[in-house]
C-alpha cells in the first residue's frame, strides 16, 4: 500500500443525479427535478509525510435538469436542459489506512449547451466533498469508490440576485496508479 501513498495519478468515472437549488429558496419561481448524468475526472494527488495529501484535478460533468414551470395560471409543460461544466479543483485530502476524506475548492466552467436556457450559467467558484475507499490491486495500482458531492456557482463570476447553484451527487469509481 506504500505506493499508493506517495504521487498518484487516478482516473475515475460517475453516474450522477442533478438538481439546480435556489440558496436560499426564491418563492415563486421555476422548479426542478434531478436527472441522470455522468462524471469524468483526472486528479494528480502528493502525500506529505503526514496524513495529509494534495493535488489538483479536472472533472467534466454532463448534467441533465428537468425544469418545472412555475405555476402562473398558463399551462406550460416542463423540459429537460442539460448542463455541462469543467471544473478544476484543488485537492486537499486527509487520508486514513484505507479511507479518505476530501474537500476540494472549484473553478467551475461552464461549457457551450444548446438546451440550457432556464437554469443559471454555472461558472464561478465551487465546492465538493467525498469520503473515499483504497482498495491495492497490486503493486502501485489501486481501486478507488468515493461517494461525492459537487455544489458548483456558490460564488458566481456573473452577477445573479439569486443564483442557481447546480448541485451533483454522484459515486466516482477509479484506477489510481502510484508514481
């Protein structure tokens, strides 16, 4: 296990749920509803000499949120608008014999999608957080699980009264590979 402790480069996907919240909640406006979508991320990570790690990595997320019309007396039927976002996070990780906990600022950036129009663009600053399993396969090659969550425009680059925040969860499995 001592090779997965030292700079490691993982690789890693997840199936996610999305919704994009209000904080705090704005009466009166559109609702939304979760739907499927996926996570791609590459993350270079160091341990220091204590339990401590830290790294960056890159995450591209696809997003699908079903937007539900407010009720104003018109009938209108809801739609799904997909929203994609690359984020770059900078890792801070505290790590245990097999698990660990991480807490990672974000720059979010929103990326080009014909079927956003409701939800608010999602580039600015973020968060995310997971507990993670280490799991060696052999030597310097590891599996990972880690449940995550990804709160994105929690500072936004574009100025909203109310901002929409795209809120993800998601479980990232991967392949770490000790340097």
């Amino acid at each position: 296990m001592a090779g997965l402790f030292g700079q490691v480069i993982r690789i890693s996907v997840a199936p996610t749920i999305s919704n994009a919240r209000y904080f705090p909640t704005v009466v009166g406006g559109h609702g939304s509803d979760g739907k499927l979508g996926v996570a791609a991320s590459v993350e270079y990570v160091k341990s220091m000499k204590t339990r401590f790690s830290y790294g960056f990595g890159v995450d591209y997320l696809h997003s699908k949120v079903e937007i539900i019309p407010a009720p104003t007396g018109e009938p209108r039927e809801s739609h799904i608008e997909s929203i994609n976002v690359l984020a770059v996070s900078f890792k801070t990780v505290y790590n245990l014999r097999k698990l660990y906990f991480s807490a990672n600022p974000l720059l979010d950036i929103q990326l080009p999608s014909d079927s956003q129009s409701s939800v608010d663009k999602q580039t600015g600053l973020g968060v995310s957080f997971s507990v993670g399993w280490r799991f060696e396969i052999a030597e310097n090659i590891g599996f990972t699980l880690e449940p995550m969550i990804w709160i994105h425009n929690i500072v936004p680059f574009i100025d909203q009264s109310a901002p929409e925040r795209l809120v993800v969860v998601g479980l990232k499995a991967g392949i770490s590979l000790g340097l």
